[in-house]
C-alpha cells in the first residue's frame, strides 16, 4: 500500500507541474502575441479638428512618416470644430478623413484638418 500511496503522490506532483508549465507557456505565449500587434492609429483615438473654408493646399505623397498628403498654403478662414474638442472616433468621424465626406469638402474647395486648433495652424501657415 504504501508503494500505491508512493505512486499516487509523485503522479499528483507530476500532474501539477505539468499544469504550471502549461500555465507558464500560454502567458508568455499570449505576452508574445500582445507585443506583435500592428502598428498604432492615431485615427483610433479622438482627437481636434480645424475646417479650412476655401483652402489652398497642394495634395502629394507624405514627406516624411507620419505627414500628412498634403501642404497648407493659406485659407480664407479656419473653425475649430466641435469647439476645438476631440471628436470620438467612429465611423461617421473616419468618413470625415478617408470617406465621402472628407472627398465632398475637398471638392469644395474645402479642408479638415486633424490634430491642430486655428491658433496652431495661424502660426504654422502665417495667418490669414
């Protein structure tokens, strides 16, 4: 009996560093699947924006990572939309960059432009 009882114990103790060892490899595979998420959006996150009513802009590919596709020259006048608060990012708002929207406005003579207020984008562009 006492062999039986010898036996039981050490497959107990087996059993249980096999489940801590599972335990182990599936955090840090999960820790390892985290790490390799894309790459951040900025468009993700609320964020401010300004509409330029008949702005002058040249559009062409980003300058440099993280530019925008185009280049302000001046605008006739700037709105802080929303009161210069961030808008939530939803689908209506990701329109206003990439969609319909965003195409109706441009044709227009028009421009939104994320992440900046009027009085930033004055003294970027010179004022108007």
């Amino acid at each position: 009996m006492s062999f039986d009882r010898s036996v039981t114990s050490i497959s107990i103790k087996l059993i249980a560093v096999l489940a801590a060892t599972l335990v182990a490899v599936a955090a840090i595979s999960a820790t390892a699947q985290a790490d390799e998420h894309e790459p951040h959006d900025p468009f993700a996150d609320p964020h401010p924006h300004v509409l330029l009513v008949h702005a002058d802009v040249s559009f062409h590919p980003p300058l440099a990572p993280g530019q925008p596709p185009y280049t302000v020259h001046g605008y006739e006048r700037c709105v802080d939309l929303a009161g210069g608060r961030a808008l939530p990012a939803n689908n209506h708002h990701r329109s206003l960059h990439f969609g319909r929207a965003g195409e109706a406005l441009r044709e227009a003579g028009h421009l939104v432009v994320p992440f900046v207020s009027c009085a930033q984008l004055d003294a970027m562009v010179g004022g108007n």
